[in-house]
C-alpha cells in the first residue's frame, strides 16, 4: 500500500565532515528513493549535531581571532546546517530521481518551529555544544549569559536548552509542495527555534531535538508512518548486555513501559522511542518505524526494525 511517509535521518545518513557527507548522501538518497519509486510520498527532516557543531566552533574561532564578527548565535548556526545538509542532500535525491528517470523536484525549506519560552528545558539547558573550554574561557562565557558545565573530567562546555516543538512555521508551504508530489526536506536539526513576539519571531538560544521535530511534522502532514533511521536495526531492551533483547513488533504501551523502565538512553534512543510512541498514538492506523538506513524498504514492508503501533 502507498503511503505517506516521514523520515527523519540519524547522523549516520550524513556523515561527520565535508567529505564523509558528500559521500553519505548517495546512499542515503538511494534508501529514499526506493521508497518513492514504490509509490510512497515522502517528507525528509534530518538531524545535524556534527554539521552545527562545526558551524558553530567555525563562527566562535572567527570572533575570538577578529572581534569585528560577533558571536553567531545558534539559531543562525541551526539555519546555515540546514542549507549547508539540504543543498547536498537535495542534489543527491535529484540524481538519484534522474537516474531512475522519475521527474520530481527537490526542494529545502529553511524551518522555522516554534518553542514555549516557559517551556522547562529553559530553566534546565543539558544539550553540550561547541568546543571544550579552559576554567579561564568558562569563566568568560559565563560572565556573558551562558550556561557552562564540567563535562566529566573532559573540560568545560557550554549547554543549551532543548525545549519541546510546539508548532511549525512553514507548514502551509509544506504542505504544498507535498500535495504538488515534490520531494521536501524540512525541520533540519530540529528546526531553527523560535519564540512568538506578536508579529516578530525570534531566533532563540537552544536546539530541538530532530526526532520530536520529526513527530511533529508528520502529526501536522497527516502523514501514515513516521520512520525514524538511525545506526541500530531495531531498538533493544537490556540493550549492549547479556540480556539484550531486539524488539521487532510493539504496542506503545508495551514500549512505553520499558521507557518507564530506564531502557533506553536518554539523548540518543529514548527521544526516538518517545517520538515513535507519541506519533503512533496521535491517530488509529499511524505507527512508527525505527531501523537503520539500510533497512528502510524491509521495515515498511513489515521484515524488519523495530514498529511501533
Ligand atoms: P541519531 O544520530 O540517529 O539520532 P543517536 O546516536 O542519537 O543517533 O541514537 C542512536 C543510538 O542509540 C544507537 O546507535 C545506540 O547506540 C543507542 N542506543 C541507546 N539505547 C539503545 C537501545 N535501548 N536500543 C538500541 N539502541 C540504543
Ligand atoms: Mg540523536
């Protein structure tokens, strides 16, 4: 059955460098694309910690060396990640299109999602960012506002907040293209964060995690499947002991007991499997993917992965 599909891409479709990136995208664009060629629509968001990490150590090294450029804050960092991911990636998807000679065009939307400034997370920044700092370069960023913290015994680095998507600014033109068959990759890393000022929106200091982003934007598309693509075939409980156990079919409430159980890493597989869940319970007949790249085809065809309904 055809489908409408989100996907959000992990860190491996996309490498940690300039070069690995340009490498990771093809197979990356062919996983995709067989998904379109079977008739399903497809939406692709993307996380981007390597890619805004470099951004953002790129900008701070060129304020430290020559004042004249200010800081650049991470919301401007979040929106050069996703036109630097989505030119690649969009010109990986449209060879691999030609090549099949499907006639689709690929377009990144630069995405803008809102967050709540009462949101939590605000009071609580965990997410690290940047380059390890000195005692002495701590002290300095935290005369000026920021949050440091001594990341175990490595040195110092700033956190940030990781405030919950609230909604997406650009979804009508999403929607759109989506509804003309075009291809889109939206809510790169999350989003670029942003707070409601009457008319104004305003970048703030803090990153989304690109698997609620994902959530959402799928909620909003209406879509069927939320597939979440990551470097483990199928989500695991008692996961790297002994006991590990691969789960393959799960209600969210079988899994949302072992969540509640402490089975999955906070940061890495827990915000999947609380996407997955929170995805997969918003409508009758959604349910949510996770697996690895590689893996995609299998997984929508019921073979493998871990599927939540
Ligand atoms: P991504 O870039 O795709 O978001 P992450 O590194 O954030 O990737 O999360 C995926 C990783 O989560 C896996 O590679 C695996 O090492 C780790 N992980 C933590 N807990 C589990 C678990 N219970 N089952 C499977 N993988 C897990
Ligand atoms: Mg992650």
């Amino acid at each position: 059955m055809k489908k409408k599909i989100v996907i959000a891409l992990g860190g491996n479709a996309l490498g940690t460098n300039l070069e690995e990136q340009m490498v990771a995208v093809k197979s990356t664009a062919i996983a995709i694309v067989d998904l379109i060629e079977a008739g399903n629509e497809v939406v692709i968001s993307h996380g981007n910690g390597p890619q805004v990490g470099m951004i953002n150590i790129a900008m701070s090294e060129l304020h430290k060396n020559n004042p004249k450029y200010s800081l650049c804050p991470m919301s401007v960092c979040v929106a050069m990640s996703q036109a630097y991911i989505g030119y690649d990636l969009q010109n990986a998807l449209r060879e691999e299109l030609l090549s099949r000679n499907i006639t689709k065009s690929v377009s990144t939307i630069i995405t803008q999602v809102e967050v709540n400034p009462k949101d939590k997370a605000f009071e609580n920044p965990t997410k690290p960012i940047g380059s390890f700092m000195t005692k002495e370069e701590a002290d300095i960023s935290m005369k000026s506002g920021k949050v440091v913290i001594e990341d175990a015994g490595r040195g110092y680095r700033e956190v940030i907040a990781s405030p919950k998507p609230v909604g997406i600014i650009e979804i009508e033109t999403i929607k759109s293209l989506v509804e003309m068959g075009q291809v889109v990759i939206a809510c790169g890393g999350g989003g670029i964060p942003v707070i409601k000022e009457g008319n104004h929106l305003k970048g703030v200091n803090a990153v989304i995690d690109k698997d609620f982003a994902s959530c959402t934007l799928a909620k909003e598309l209406h879509a069927d499947c939320l597939i979440i693509l990551t470097a483990v075939e199928k989500v695991a409980i008692n996961f790297g002991k002994p006991n590990e156990k691969w789960l393959h079919n799960i209600t969210t409430a079988e899994i949302k007991q072992y969540a509640k159980e402490g089975h999955f890493a906070p940061g890495s597989m827990l915000p999947k499997v609380e996407a997955a869940i929170d995805f997969a319970s918003s409508k009758d007949g959604r349910y949510s993917l996770i697996t690895l790249l590689e893996k995609a085809k299998d997984g929508i065809a019921g073979i493998t992965g871990t599927i939540i309904t």
